[in-house]
C-alpha cells in the first residue's frame, strides 16, 4: 500500500513551451492527416489561430519534465507496474503552438483494490496559457499492480 | 463535411466509425516519442518481460489519442467540452482498432447547448479496449 500521507501532495510546478514541429510529430504519430493539424496555413483558413494543440496531447506534459517517473520513485513504484487505469479532460480554451503553458498537479487520492493488489493513484492538474487563461483540467487514475501482496 | 446541429442531432444517432490500421512496434515507438511517455514497458520487449509482461503493449493514451481524431472529426475540436475515458483492457502488439460513439443526452446548461457522447475503441474480436463519454457543444 502506498503511504497514505501524499493525498494532497503537490507536484512541482512546470511551463511547458507547445512546439509546432512537436504537433507535427504527435500528429503522425496517431495518424493524423487532417491539413489543419499539420499545416499553419490550413489552420489559419480553419479559423484557429495557429496549430491547434489535440484534445490529448497535454497529458504529455507531466511526463515530459520527468514529474511523473520522480513521483513514482518516490512513492516507491516500478514503473513496469503501472498501468492507466481512467483519464479525463475537461476543455476551457483552445491552446495552440507557440502558447507557453503551465501545469499545476496534485495528488488527490490513493487507494487501494482486490486486497492491496492493485493500489490506485489519482492526480488532478490544471493547466493555463501564458495569459493566465484557463487551458483544462486533467485528471489521471494510475493503477500501481502488487505483484507480491497479491500471491501473499 | 456538414458540422452536426443541436436541433438536426438526435439521441441514438451513431457517429462516423473511425477504422485504425493495425498496431505495430514502430507505432509505439513513435507514440512514445511524440507523446512524451518514454515507459520502457511500451517500446523495450527485454523491459517487458521483466517486468512480467510478455509483450510490449499499447499506451493507453494512443487508443484514446485515436477517440480524440474520432471526435474532433465530427465537431471541431474548439466544441469539445469534456472527454473521459476507462481503460479496460490492454492493447497488444497486431490489434487492430476502431474508434465509435452515439448520441445519448441533449440538454442546455448555463446558456450552451451541449450533446453527450458515449464512445469507446474496440478491436476486431469485439474486446472493448476504452470506454467513456464526451460532451460536445453544438449550435
């Protein structure tokens, strides 16, 4: 079971810089071919204000200042044992490239399932533009599995 | 494309399927760059194993990244309000996806129109992969 005191744990803080070439590449990545997600022209013509950043590519953001695999270390969980258990996203804004954003996490809940087999790591972050606008709300359900506790 | 209206949509209409091609290792490698999860257990099949797997399997994100084209290809992203997702089962190596939803609840709130979605990815043997909802804004 993991230690109960990090409910309410803050995470660092973290400003994550959307990069066009970075949209590019997720967009290729999940087989995106729509010229309005690659293309700063057709995204203009789309009436965005530049490349619009996908409803799911934020979720990158934790991971990618290493906050994520930090928080897991100190939590004390191999990171071959965690699976995503729910994710969600709810939208204020439309962010787009060149916006710098950032990302404010938090532990909000830990639990446990199935006799400590599986323990259960909820973390709420909001993330605003460089305006101090509203971006979204994310939350991430991690599942931690206990491969020993379990076979106990 | 015609963009859906709050008053033409109605409860029970399915939205456009959207067919993935089939998993393979390069599209986790490249998912792992270009998304930022860099967890070996998705892209190294010696870290797999030892971690008791016995593959490397899908991150949940590209299943639900593929939800997010679905959607946004039948109303433009900027209506997207909320989309949320359980993940239900994992993803391997060679499965081949495809993303659906249908029209469950019309209602106002705070002065917006809004249509909830109920969505999920299958594979082809039927096993549902994700499941959640999604509210649109429409006008």
């Amino acid at each position: 079971m993991i230690d109960p005191k990090f409910i309410g744990h803050q995470l660092p803080s973290t400003l994550f810089e959307v990069e066009k070439g970075r949209l590019r590449f997720f967009a290729k990545a999940i087989g995106e071919t729509r010229p309005e997600y690659l293309d700063e022209a057709a995204a203009k013509a789309a009436g965005f204000r530049n490349l619009p950043v996908p409803p799911t590519f934020l979720m990158g953001v934790d991971l990618d200042a290493g906050i994520m695999f930090t928080l897991l270390e100190e939590l004390g969980i191999p990171i071959g044992n965690i699976l995503h258990g729910e994710q969600s996203f709810t939208y204020h804004a439309q962010a787009y490239a060149g916006d710098v954003l950032k990302v404010e996490s938090r532990i909000s809940d830990i639990y446990s399932k199935k006799g400590g087999a599986l323990d259960f790591i909820v973390k709420d972050s909001m993330i605003t533009d460089q305006n101090g606008v509203k971006v979204m709300e994310t939350r991430s359900v991690i599942v931690a599995r206990n491969p020993k506790e379990h076979s106990a | 494309m015609s963009l859906p209206t709050f008053d033409q949509v109605k409860v029970g209409d399915e939205l456009p399927a959207l067919e993935l091609p089939r998993i393979t290792r390069t599209t986790l490698a490249l998912f792992a760059g270009a998304s930022g999860d860099h967890n070996p257990v998705h892209i190294d099949l010696d870290f797999a194993k030892s971690a008791g797997m016995p593959d490397v399997f899908a991150h949940g994100m590209l299943p639900m990244a593929y939800l997010g084209r679905f959607l946004t290809h039948w109303a433009p992203q900027p209506q997207l309000r909320h989309f949320s997702v359980r993940f239900l089962a994992i993803t391997p190596i060679g499965a081949k996806l495809s993303c659906g939803g249908k029209v469950v609840e019309k209602f106002e709130r705070n002065g917006q129109t809004l249509v909830k979605l109920e969505i999920g990815v299958v594979d082809d043997n039927g096993d549902v992969k994700l499941s959640g909802d999604a509210l649109v804004e429409l006008k």
